[in-house]
C-alpha cells in the first residue's frame, strides 16, 4: 500500500465520522434497510480503522 501522509489520515478519519453520522442522522429520519444502515456504518469503520492502521501519528518520546 501506497504511503498515507497525516493530511490524507485525517481526511479519511474525518470521512469516516462522516459516513457514520450521516447513516444515524438517515435511520433516524428515514426508514432505512438493515443492509443499508449496517453497510454505511460498515464503510465507516472501516475507514476509520484503515486511517488509523495506515496512518503517520509522530510519538512523542521523552
């Protein structure tokens, strides 16, 4: 896999919590299938577990 800088980590967590939002904000709304909402907050874990596996987080060492 390619190298994921800190700016595109932060655009696919910030999407992911997106994603997340916007199905619950839907669903509430909405009547949504199970597949749907299931796969929408599918899709936004898995962002944001892709960003922050891939992620460049600098550690801080004392």
């Amino acid at each position: 896999m390619k190298k994921t800088t800190k700016r595109k980590t932060l655009v696919l967590l910030s999407i992911g919590l997106f994603v997340i939002a916007a199905s619950q904000i839907f669903s509430h709304y909405i009547e949504l299938n199970d597949l749907i909402k299931g796969s929408s907050i599918g899709v936004g874990i898995g962002l944001l577990l892709t960003a922050i596996v891939f992620g460049k987080f600098k550690t801080v060492h004392h």
